[in-house]
C-alpha cells in the first residue's frame, strides 16, 4: 500500500447498507476507522436525515427521517486498505458502482443532499394528495367534507374546497384537522 497525499482523490461514496441499520453502519464504521488508524484515509460518515412533520393520533411531531433508506455516505479516499475497511463493516451490503469500483458522488448531487438535510423547515409527511376528498374533524367546518385543491407541506396545512350555500370556498386548516373519504 503506497501513502497519498490526502488532499487528492477525497470524495464522497455511497456504501450500500441493510435497511435500519444505518446509524449503527455509521458508528461501527467510524470505531473501525479509529481503531484501525485510517483518519488519512476515511474523514466522515454521515447518514443523510431530514425533518418531516408527521401526525400521530391527531398531534403533529417533528422527527428525523432518513433520505436515503439503506444508504450511507464516506468522504474518503479510495486506496486497497480503506475500500477493505468500509466494505467489511458488519451490515455493510457493497459501494453503489459497478463491480469493485466504487463510484464517486457528484458533488451537484452532494450539495442537493447537503441543502436537504440542513434545512431547517421541517417538511410534513401526509398520506394526502391535491383532489383527494377529506372529511374535516375539527373547527367552524367540522363535518364538512371537501376536496383537497393545495397542499402545503412546509407549514402543515392543507386548502380544502368546501361547499357552503352552493358555493366552492377555499378553508385553509391544520394536517390535523381532516382526514382522508375512502
């Protein structure tokens, strides 16, 4: 194994990991890189998240989703002994590329995953979609029902098109507030 200059060739990979275990990929990763000494070689693990707004029994909650279900980034260098340390990692499946040859993240491709999981609007997960009918649960139009005409992920809330003396009227509410006619 021949020592590079850890300036060249630093990019980040993909490492192809079972679903659900991707943060103990991370940590078992970044314990065998130190015990290993490969801090020349592998500089950070990181397992794409993002916040979502998701409604559970009627209350919104903020919680950490993975972007990426089953997939990891390494920002390393590439050489013999640092692809052997990431690729028998227990639970890691392989690098996403062809063959043996792992394949380098664009960086365009990073700064989107980069952006998505550093905004701080947390997006909201809804099983929701623009002309689905909903029935309103709560509020002046409780009972009322409604087809769904805007979705407005960021803020968690929904316009609904409710029919009030034989005429369509937009009523913005809460995720919360309706759930979905089958």
């Amino acid at each position: 194994m021949t020592k590079q200059d850890p300036s060249i060739g630093r990019q980040w990979y993909v490492v192809h990991t079972y679903s659900g275990y991707e943060d103990a990929v991370k940590k078992a990763l970044e314990q065998r890189t130190e015990s290993m000494s490969m801090q020349e070689y592998i500089f950070q693990v990181v397992v794409p998240k993002e916040k979502v707004v998701v409604v559970k029994n009627g209350k919104q909650q903020i919680i950490e989703k993975n972007l990426f279900p089953g997939y990891v980034l390494v920002d390393m260098i590439v050489t013999d002994a640092s692809w052997f340390v990431v690729r028998n990692t227990q639970n890691v499946t392989g690098f996403v590329g062809s063959g043996n040859t792992p394949v380098p993240v664009l960086p365009e491709e990073f700064g989107v995953i980069k952006r998505r999981m550093g905004a701080s609007e947390p997006t909201t997960e809804i099983k929701l979609n623009t002309g689905d009918l909903v029935a309103i649960k709560e509020g002046p139009f409780s009972n009322y029902e409604g087809l769904i005409s805007e979705i407005n992920r960021s803020k968690g809330k929904v316009t609904v098109m409710v029919t009030i003396f034989d005429r369509e009227t937009p009523v913005e509410l809460d995720f919360s507030q309706v759930s979905k006619k089958i």
